[in-house]
C-alpha cells in the first residue's frame, strides 16, 4: 500500500498508534525492525544529531536531505516536523513541494514565529490565526497527493491558554489540515480535555521532560487521541549510551565491562537489512546461476 495511504488508515482505524521518533535513517530502521507502522522524524532530533539546540537553525535544504535518506531507507510512513513552513505562506508552498518530493507521509507545520523553538521551551511567539490560516491553506493548495497528510499544531498554550489553543486548532482544521495537535497541555486533564474538542483526529506528543504528562497508550487512546509521536526517546537513549561507553573506555582503556550491553555484530547488520544487499550484490555482479 502507499505510504500516505497507509497513514491515513492508521489515523482512520480505531484505536491508538504509537509512532516512534527517530533522527537519521539508522534509527528510522531501527524503528521499522522492532515492528512499529510509522516513524516521526523529528525536527528538534535532526538539529540535536548535527550539533544544535531545537532554535530552527537548520534550513529547509538541510532538512530535507536528511529527509530524503530516510524515507529511502524505511519501507512505513514517515510523519515529518516542517517546523514553521520555513517562512511566511509563500515560504510554505515552496516547502511543501520540497517535502512531498522526499516521499513523506505527513508533516505537522506550527504556528510560531519563525525561527521557531521547541514547543516546551519558553520564549516563544506566535503568528496570529489568520497568518496560520493562511499557511495551512497555502499547503492544502500546494499538495499533488490528496493522501499527503497535514497536521496542524498549535504552541499557543503557554500563551493564550488551552481553550484559545482549540480554538486555534479548529480554525487550521476548517482551513484543511487533516489532524489537530495541540502541543504541550499542561496537565492529564488537559489532555483528556483536547480530543473531545477538536473537529478532527487528535495527536498527543509524549515528550518526558516536558511541560506534558507522559501518559500510558491506554489511557491516550481512551480520551481519544489517534495518533501519538515520541520524539526524544530514541535520542535520549543514544545519548546516555555513547556517555556510557566513552566513560568506560576512558576509565578502562577498553570496553570488556561494558560489552554486554553492545549491539552485536548481527544486530548491526539486521538494523542496515545487509542481507538485501547481499541478494542485490549477487543478483547484479553475477554472484549467482
């Protein structure tokens, strides 16, 4: 099945669906092997892996390289992070048309000012409700696939309070984005207050350390949330492991007391499908009767 299809189904079916963040094409395989049915690239998970707070100072062609190698290396949806559309409404058509080329599912597009921050710092402005209106209808228009899914986010809550975030979220969604995500309600009854409120599916992003409770999928799924992305888990974890192993090699001289806790060498080869290869490899070089 196509890969917008597919996520269009997964939003339409009942239930909830947990998509994992990744941050390179790596851990997007990585994501696709442990048998989840989509992979969120993260926008703030590209900047941290080139060096760089989640500020937007990343550019649209730098983005959309990454964007490029890892839906080539997956074969599920992929839900990317367009930030603020890169600009102003012209800006947003001409990012759309960069991302739909990269094969992506979906994308969630926000309403801060650019550049933007990340939706649990603090700091941050917004474009007014009109401007966002405009920036979601310049992407319906912009789209060749009606199946390419638009997600509209709102990080208004921390300044306008939840109800005028809704209220915002609604407005984007009668404009003709197809999911609504309020980001960062600020406790679990907030985000039990979003779902029923919204004119369209639901997305929660289950960030720890944030200003959002990190709730169990059971519970998302019962407010009714559809979709739930986690964005850091997978950046947090290769952290603190590259800690780990670079304090024991530093302490130690080697990694034998740490070995254990290493991928394998199969593991390696699984994550990057190297049995693909090697078909491909004997298939075309005549490796084979």
């Amino acid at each position: 099945m196509n890969v917008r299809k597919k996520l269009r189904e997964l939003i339409a079916r009942p239930g909830y669906t947990i998509v994992p963040g990744a941050y390179d094409p790596l851990i997007a395989r990585l994501v696709q092997v442990a048998g989840f049915e989509a992979v969120y690239i993260t926008g703030g998970g590209i900047s941290r892996s080139q060096g760089y707070p989640d500020m937007g100072l990343l550019t649209l062609t730098e983005n959309v390289q990454t964007l490029c190698r890892i839906v080539d290396a997956v074969d599920i949806p992929v839900i990317a992070d367009i930030d603020t559309g890169y600009g102003n409404a012209i800006n947003v058509v001409r990012s759309v048309r960069e991302y739909e080329r990269t094969g992506v599912a979906g994308f969630h597009i926000e309403d801060q000012v650019a550049p933007k921050k990340c939706g649990h710092y603090e700091g941050k402005a917004l474009v007014s409700v009109r401007e966002m209106v405009g920036k979601i209808k310049a992407a319906v228009d912009t789209r060749r696939d009606a199946d390419m899914v638009i997600i509209a986010r709102s990080d208004a809550r921390a300044i306008e309070g939840l109800q005028a975030t809704i209220d915002r979220v609604n407005a984007y969604l009668e404009a003709g984005a197809d999911v609504g995500f309020v980001e960062a309600p600020q406790s679990v009854e907030e985000l039990a207050a979003v779902p029923p409120k919204l004119h369209g599916p639901a997305l929660a992003n289950i960030f720890e350390g944030g200003k959002t409770p990190a709730l169990p999928k059971e519970q998302l799924e019962a407010m009714g949330y559809k979709l739930g992305i986690y964005p850091s888990q997978t950046h947090r974890a290769a952290i603190r492991a590259a800690q780990d192993v670079l304090a024991v090699l530093m302490r130690d001289g080697d990694t034998a007391q740490i070995e254990s806790r290493l991928a394998t060498f199969t593991d390696r080869e699984v994550a990057v499908n190297s049995e693909l290869w090697r078909q491909r490899e004997a298939k075309y070089l005549g490796f084979e009767d």
